[in-house]
C-alpha cells in the first residue's frame, strides 16, 4: 500500500512538472509572438515610406509622423548632398532592404499562406521597380527614391544594394505571391540590370557597373570582378537570375563565363568581415546553388555556403555577447538629424556625416539578424536547440517599440526562414 502511494505521488508529481513546463513553453510562445508581432508593426508602420514604397534606414524620433523627419528635402538630393551615395541620410539602403523584405514575405507567406501578403509584396515591387525606373538610366538601381517629390535618386549605388536587389526578385518570381503581370515585369527588371552590367562591367571600366550618370564611382563599391571572395559570386549570380527568368541565353552564356572562377574565389572569405557582407554572400551563392545543372559543382557551392554559415554562426554569438553590454537605455537611442552632427568624414571626396555611439547601437541591431539568417539559408535540419533558443531568446528580448534600426527587418528575416524551415513552431 505505501508502495502504491509513493509511486502516485511520483507521477503525480512528474505530471506536475510536465504541467509547469507545458505552460512555461506556452508563455514563451506567446511572447516570441507578440515581440515578432511588434517587430512587423514597427517595420511598416514606422520604416516603410509609401510614398515611394520603399523603405528608410533609420528613425529620428519615436513621434507619429516625424519617425524619419530627417530625410533628405528633393533639393538637397537633387545636388547630391550630403554626398553621392546618401551615406548616413536614410536614404543609403532603400534597395537593399526592399529586396530583404521580398524574402520576409516570401517565407511567411510560405509558412501562412496569408492573403493580405499578396498586397505587401505588390507594395514592396512597387518600389524596387520604382528604384530601377524613376530615373530613366536603364538598369541602374538607385538606392532610394525621395519621398518628397518621389523621384529624385542619389546618383551612386553600390553592388550591395544590386545583391538583395536582385536576390528578392527572384524569390519573389518564383514565390506563388507573383502574378504573370508581375512576373513580366521581373523578367524585364532583371534583364535590364544584366544588360547594364554586360555594358559597364568591362576591363576598361575596372569592372565598375558606374553612377547613374555614367561617371566610375571612387569608392570601389561598384566594381563587380577582381573584388574579395565575398563578393565574387553577385556578378554570376546576377546573370543567372537572369537567365532564370528570362530563358535567354545572352544571360546564361554570361553566368556560365564567370561562375566557375567566382566558385573557386569564394573558398576563403575574410572571417571577421562583418555579417552583411556574409548575407550577400549567402545570396548569391544560394541562386548560384540552386541553378547550378552540374552536381559536383553544386556539392562545391554547397560547402562554400557551409562555410559562410559557419562563420555566420561565430558571428552571431559575438555580436550577442556585445548586445549584452548594451543598456535598456542605449538600445532606445534614436538617429540623429544627420545635417547637425558634429563629425564628418571625407571618402574620396565624398562628404559623410557620422553618427557618433549610435552607429554601433544600429548596427548591432541589424547584424543580429543578419547573422542568424546566414544561419539558417543551408542545411536548417543541423541548426541545433541552443542555435534556436538563441535566436528566440534575442526576438522575445528585444523592445521593438522602441528601437530605431532598421536592422529589425532581418529580425523578421531570421524568424520566418526558421518558421519556413520549420524551426522555431509554437
């Protein structure tokens, strides 16, 4: 009989051990919820500019309806001021971050299946399509557009921004949220980029797909071939994706003339370059991967974006380790009015207005979410348990409300590829 009662009380007891850690999981479902729900409010709600549907780098002010009061004026662009690139304005990574949230809804939609995404990625097209457009310079993705008078562009992009630029639209090609119309319209996009590179990207130009207005941009950050090995794949990978979506083989004779030397050059990034630079990596090896015929070629590209995430996965636990230095207080800190600061930086004659200790606060924010999407773009089945509690603990603990970095858009970004991979399920 005490037998009997003992072992009721040990499952009793195990039952209620069961019970507290059921609810203590649900808790924490429902906070990753809620903190990825604000994530999402905050990012159109604050970020998005729909006046040209694109979106802006920064916050100033936590008001509604001056969150990006410090956007340049149609004039102040229209004389490339402060600098050519839009550097520290809000108007330097428009097209990068359109072509990031393409690959947001995307993933959700796959996860979803939500309706009202259909609305979003047309917003979001919209734009990139405008950043490609408003301009006339065919081919040439302008990093913003000018909310003001919706059409004034910063006249130097950069191969960043032509990475997620061309990255996003291919997935939204192949996403079941493009239309035919919309695909049409990629398939023309696409082929105009490819067009530009295969008219600038020569040995007479240094490999510089060049400013809107034809000039070689100083800074280097056009050049498309003889770059460093995490930038090698954008220019293959841009002719693939149009190749993929256009069938012609203008841009697959480009793609097939550049990949195998790309391939070989992306063996050894840099470890300690930054986790951008490891995303856009990421990018253009996965079109690369995914549209490559040969199987050994495509085992190689396979391990080289092993590699990346591997690195990705150092990063990560390194910029965690900073975010926890970080105050409540400092995570809050808003943008600066970029025309007041008091330190600017000249780049080769391009003036940059510098942001000071918020600098680091905006990065960190975004390289958090950049590195656990680099993560978690190969081979999702091997991320472990502590790799995605990692990734929830740093969502649940972050005050969305009241952060001003744009970087909470790969926030987004890491938890819809980890839902799409089907990780991170309530």
């Amino acid at each position: 009989m005490v037998r009997v009662l003992q072992r009721s009380v040990l499952l009793f007891a195990l039952a209620a051990i069961a019970s507290a850690r059921s609810f203590a999981q649900t808790q924490a479902d429902s906070v990753l919820a809620s903190k990825i729900g604000e994530a999402w409010e905050v990012t159109w709600g604050r970020f998005y500019l729909p006046q040209v549907q694109t979106f802006g780098d920064y916050l100033s002010s936590y008001e509604q309806g001056k969150e990006q009061g410090h956007l340049p004026t149609a004039e102040e662009v229209k004389r490339q001021y402060p600098n050519p690139c839009g550097y520290s304005t809000g108007m330097e990574d428009g097209a990068i971050l359109g072509g990031a949230m393409l690959s947001v809804l995307c993933d959700r939609f796959a996860v979803t299946g939500e309706e009202a995404l259909r609305e979003k990625a047309a917003s979001v097209f919209a734009g990139l399509k405008r950043c490609v457009t408003v301009h006339g310079v065919r081919g040439f993705v302008a990093r913003n557009v000018c909310p003001e008078d919706g059409r004034s562009v910063y006249t130097n992009s950069s191969r960043d921004q032509v990475t997620h630029f061309v990255h996003g639209l291919w997935q939204y090609y192949r996403s079941p949220l493009a239309d035919e119309e919309t695909k049409n319209v990629i398939r023309l996009v696409l082929a105009d980029v490819a067009e530009r590179m295969i008219a600038f990207v020569t040995p007479e130009n240094d490999f510089d797909f060049c400013r809107a207005d034809g000039e070689r941009c100083p800074l280097g950050i056009c050049r498309m071939w003889k770059v460093q090995a995490h930038e090698a794949a954008r220019l293959p990978m841009i002719y693939a994706a149009a190749w993929d979506v256009t069938r012609d083989e203008r841009y697959r004779t480009q793609w097939r003339r550049y990949a195998a030397e790309a391939i070989a050059q992306s063996a050894s990034p840099d470890e300690h370059k930054p986790a951008y630079a490891l995303l856009q990596m990421q990018c253009s090896l996965e079109v690369l991967h995914e549209l490559e015929p040969d199987a050994e070629v495509k085992k190689t590209i396979h391990e080289r974006m092993a590699h990346v995430r591997d690195l990705a996965v150092k990063r990560f636990s390194w910029v965690l380790s900073q975010l926890a230095k970080k105050s409540a207080e400092e995570m809050r800190m808003m943008g600066p009015d970029w025309r007041k600061v008091a330190v600017w930086k000249n780049q080769k004659g391009y003036m940059n207005p510098q942001w000071g200790a918020y600098r680091e606060v905006w990065h960190l924010t975004r390289e958090a979410g950049e590195s656990a999407l680099v993560v978690l773009m190969i081979d999702a089945d091997s991320i472990s348990a502590e790799q995605q509690k990692a990734l929830a603990d740093l969502i649940r603990g972050f005050d969305y409300t009241h952060n001003s970095s744009c970087g909470i858009i790969y926030h987004l970004a890491a938890h819809w590829k980890a839902r799409r991979n089907h990780l991170l399920i309530p």
